[in-house]
DNA sequence: ACTTTATTGCGTGAAAACAACACAAAATAT
DNA sequence: ATATTTTGTGTTGTTTTCACGCAATAAAGT
C-alpha cells in the first residue's frame, strides 16, 4: 500500500440559527491567519488522528464559537485539489442546527470575539470555497425543512405557532397561507398543545403554545408516512 | 499548520445496474489482497494527489472492472477511525447507475474477472464496513427514485412503457397500478412516445418505445413543479 | 374607558389529485 | 384456429389541497 498520499482531511461546520426578529443566520468566524486573514469563514479546522468527524465537528465549534450543537448531519465533502491554496486539503462540511434560545448566546462565550451570526440574505465575502459550501447548506436547509420536521430544532422548546409559521415563510421565502398549514401540521399530530399561554410582547392576541413530540413523529415514521409541506 | 494527520483518503463506487431478467443489481469486486481477501468488496481505492474525487472514482472503476458510469452523484463520507483494520481511511462513497445496455457488459472486459453483479436482495458477505455502505447505498436508490428521475438512467435509452413499470415495482417492492402510474408519469410530459414499437421478444402485444427527455423535465424543474411518484 | 390596531383561531366550498377497478387489442405458443 | 401472454386505455368515488372571510383576544392610542 503506498502511504505517498498527501492529503489533510478537515471537517467544516455550517450552524444555522433562527430568532423571528434576525431570521435565518448561519454562524462565521474571523480568520486570524493567513490565507484569507481578517476574511469570515465557515468554521472547522484539522480531524485529529483518533477523532471521528463528528468529534471534530464539535470540538472545533466549542473552541472557536462556544456553540453547542442542537442537530448534526453530514452535508457534503469537498474535495477537489485546489480548494486551499496551501496544499490539499479534503473538507468534510457537517449541517448543524441551534435552538432559538442558544442563538445569540455567543456574546456570552469567552472565545467568540471573532465568531458572529449572519443572515443568509446578508452575507459578508467569504473565504476559499465557503461561498458554494453555504449555497449547498442553505439549499438543503431549505428543502429538508419540508420533509423533515428539522424546522423544530431551530425554535425553542415551547413556541407558538406563528414562529413556525413565520420559520417556514421565511425560509421558503414565500407566503404560507395560516389556516391550511395550521390543519397540515396538526392533523399530522406531532405537535402537543400545552395549556399555557405565550406572553404577549407586543400587541396582538397571544398565542398557544406548542411543544413538538418526537415519539409521536417516531410512530409515524414507522407506519410509513411522512411528514411533507 | 500541522502536518502530523496521517489519515488516507480513498473513494468507493457503489454502482447498481438493471434489468428485466436480473432485477437491480450491484457491481462488486472480489478482493485480490489483504485484508478481507478473497471477499466481495465495493469497487473503490486511494485519491491520488493532484486527482479530483469524481476523477478517482472513475479511474478506478475502470481498473477494477471496466465499467463506465453514467450517473454519479456523491452518496456519504465514512469516516469512523477504525474502519480499516491496518490505518486510518476516510472513503467518500460515490452512487452511480449505469444504463441496462451497459449492464452485463462485464464478461467483454478484460480486467473484470473478479467483477460481478450481484441482485441486490442476494448479496454476499462483505468486506470491511461495506455492508452498511450499502445498504445507506439502496435505501438513496430507493427513496431518491421516488422524486428524481434517475430511475431513466437504469434503462436503456429507448424503452417499452413496461420496463419503467417493472423497475418501479422491483425496487420499491410493492405492486403498481399500471393505468394510474401511466396517467401520473405522462402527464409530467417527460416522456416522448417514439414512433416505433419494441420487437417482441417472447409472447404478448409489443410496447410502444419511449425516451427520457431530459430538457423538459429541466423546464419543470425550473417551473418548480417537481416529480414524484 | 373606549376605540383602534395587531394578531390568533377557526370553517366551508371548489378544484385537483388519487385510488380502485375491467375489458379489448396485438402478438406469440400450441 | 384457439389459447395464452402482454399492452393499452377510461370512469367513478374518495381524499387532499387550495382559496378565502370573519369573529375573538389582547395591547396601544386617545
């Protein structure tokens, strides 16, 4: 077996985050070394030898944002050649989700000085490749949100139904007609109606809230349905 | 930057073939080598330094079993440090398809004597982790035929009506109602209906032939429709 | 306090998609 | 010629989707 090959194998994480007054964010950080220093880029960094990639995934998260990861997939691995202008570097891109509550608690992280959340629509220039690897990430995002009930892992625990209903209009950048999605979901019973109430903040009737059950949406799975918008 | 990862890069080609007589198949290698040797194995190998991923794939097919792919898409990295006894190796799985002509064509290569196809509910024990490759492999087929159509990709370039039926049927492993799927397919129009009608091999009324038109699914596609079954 | 404004919650009818179903036509096999 | 195999097509009842309007609840404005 020839062990000439050259190749460093690196894992990125792409981390989407959602708030209703910011929208849909993904999480960058400032390099601080070259290439491409002072440029934002999408998070990641070397694979340790006994380290798999989901490990690496999230200890260069907590090293370089703080952030702790809601959902984790592969996305897609990048590897053509010239990728890096250093020297060969395969980039296996992870697709990670936080809960509403955990977006904007970077400002409380002691290293995420260099690491901001942006809005997918307000994206600054990116370093290497990173452009088409957000594309990638943004466009799976955007199609799994309407067969996998991924949407819920961006909101918080409890959450009334105009967040999601506002989660999905934004992101598939389209209006969504209340009633109909309100009877899609909800005949689809992975949702749990608590008995509480949102607290108002602003004006308007307040909502219910709802709690998304994740046995329920087993049983489904099972039974062979599926979740589609 | 450190240099001390010793980690190789290598890719697989998970290839299914089909056709009437033998069902979808799987093309797999015998191991000529250490360790696993004499096993079946999923056709792949190392990158080489200055080669694109989606070149290795494609050289190696042809070393190993003389097969040219004609749809490739990236299918998941593994990349699980012990998955290879001897050392560390990161395998990015490709999925290919090749066309029912293509199928069979084996026995004329000169290097495929340890090459088969094998009918994907028949398989045999596998080398390393490529059990599992392949069964993430099939379950892409099965779900990604129900809403791209690659299924065209596994036929011949002119084929019976019959023939998408019989696919259909075989890997989604459920009966098929011949009238409603017509109606459904058809009327997508991405279909032509050729003029000519298919020699009749064996008993029965010969099929009309009919061809994939790829730039009008591309219309629809770009209208937002979306095939699914 | 009462009026205005913002937001949630619910129901109905029309249109489209889907599922179930049977028989005639064209070829080969005997 | 007659039987057998396989292809091709149309109708109907059911289910799902889509479009749409109005009353209820609370905060904000006066």
């Amino acid at each position: 077996m020839k062990t000439t090959q050259n190749i460093q194998v690196a894992v990125d994480a792409i981390v989407f985050g959602y708030s209703k007054e910011n929208g849909v964010s993904v999480l960058l950080i400032k390099r601080k070394y070259e290439p491409f220093q002072g440029q934002w880029a999408i998070p990641g960094g070397f694979v340790k030898d006994e380290e798999s990639l989901e490990a690496a995934v999230e200890r260069e998260l907590k090293e370089e944002t703080g952030v702790k990861i809601n959902y984790l997939e592969q996305l897609y691995t990048f590897g053509e050649p010239d990728r890096d202008p250093r020297k060969r570097i395969l980039a296996v891109a992870y697709f990670g989700l936080v809960k509403s509550a955990q977006f904007e608690k970077l400002k409380a992280s002691t290293d995420a000085e260099e690491a901001e959340w942006f809005n997918i629509k307000k994206l600054p220039k990116l370093a290497f490749d990173h452009k088409k690897v957000l594309r990638i990430a943004i466009e799976r995002l955007r199609s799994k949100i309407k067969y996998q009930p991924i949407g819920f892992e961006l909101l918080d625990k409890k959450f009334p139904f105009s967040d999601l209903e506002h989660l999905y209009t934004t992101l598939l950048d389209r209006p969504i007609d209340r009633r109909n999605f309100k009877k899609k979901i909800s005949h689809l019973k992975i949702l749990d109606e608590l008995p509480e109430k949102a607290k108002s903040k602003g004006a308007g009737r307040p909502g219910n809230l709802f709690q998304f059950n994740k046995s329920r949406y087993n049983e489904l799975v099972r039974k062979g349905l599926h979740f589609e918008l």
